[in-house]
C-alpha cells in the first residue's frame, strides 16, 4: 500500500475520477442528467491524494480550498472492490493533515443521500451533516439538490 502527494494534473488521478463519476451517475438520481461530471476541472485541484495497491490507483481525496479557514474534501473515492478496508479514512487523514499544516480550521464535503455507506464512512470519521445554508453553499442548483434530499452536506472542525 502506498499514499502519493500530488495534483489534479495526474494522470491517475484522472483515471480514479473517471470511475468515481462512473458510480456517482449509476447511484445518484440527477446527477448524469443535470451534466454533473466534475472531470472537466480537476486539473485546477492543487492537492490530491492517491492510494496505490500493487502499483495500481485504487482510491483518492483531494483538498479544495475555499477561503483561508474553510476548505473542502474533494473526489474521496475508493474502487468498489477494495471497499470495506478503511482506505477512505487514510485518504481523509492525510488530506485533513495537509489542512491543519496549511492552517485551515474547518473541512467540509457534499455527498449524496444515495450513498447512505458514504455518509455512514463519514461520520465515523467526525463529520456531521450541515444545512446548505450552513455549509455556505450558494449556488442554486446545489442548494435545490439539498432542499429535494439529494445532496447531504457535512462538516468537521479540524483544529
């Protein structure tokens, strides 16, 4: 098993991506027909995190900034069979890590009420679920998913 530091530019990054929105459009109703596919900016993503397994990309998380206290867990993603081997908690670890060295104090994610193992995984991590509001999200189309049940948005305190 080996954890690699790196950017949305990677190639394996890319890779993981394509089979994470793969089972994002499979389990949550909306997104593929809304043209939700976030492939096509994740090369702006300053730090990634990739697991490796056999020399092989099996999962990752990335750290998205949003404003000098306030970041956010970004494209957490585990290959289905490696599921269950609390991989997505040694993402999260690092990326919450990298978060406190840079000087955040709070990380928040957005998930999908359709992935109740997701959100499950998430709070035994110490995440709780926000409102939109909240969770300061402002874009339209994201907070008329949360107000319809669709988008779970959480948050944790990383101190």
């Amino acid at each position: 098993m080996k954890i690699v530091h790196t950017n949305g530019s990677n190639k394996d990054f890319y890779k993981i991506c394509e089979a994470l929105d793969v089972s994002l459009n499979a389990n949550a109703p909306g997104r593929k027909e809304a043209g939700l596919n976030s492939l096509y900016d994740i090369e702006n993503i300053k730090d990634v995190f990739l697991l490796y397994k056999d020399g092989i990309v099996i999962g990752s998380a990335g750290l998205w900034q949003h404003c000098a206290e306030v970041c956010e867990l970004i494209r957490v993603f585990v290959l289905d069979e490696h599921r269950g081997n609390g991989y997505v908690g040694l993402l999260a670890e690092k990326v919450e890590e990298l978060a406190k060295s840079k000087g955040y104090n709070k990380i928040k994610l957005r998930t999908w009420s359709s992935t109740p193992y997701a959100v499950r995984a998430y709070e035994k991590l110490g995440y709780s679920e926000v409102t939109a509001s909240k969770a300061g999200i402002k874009d339209k189309f994201a907070r008329a998913l949360a107000l319809s049940g669709f988008r779970v948005f959480m948050e944790k305190e990383i101190k």
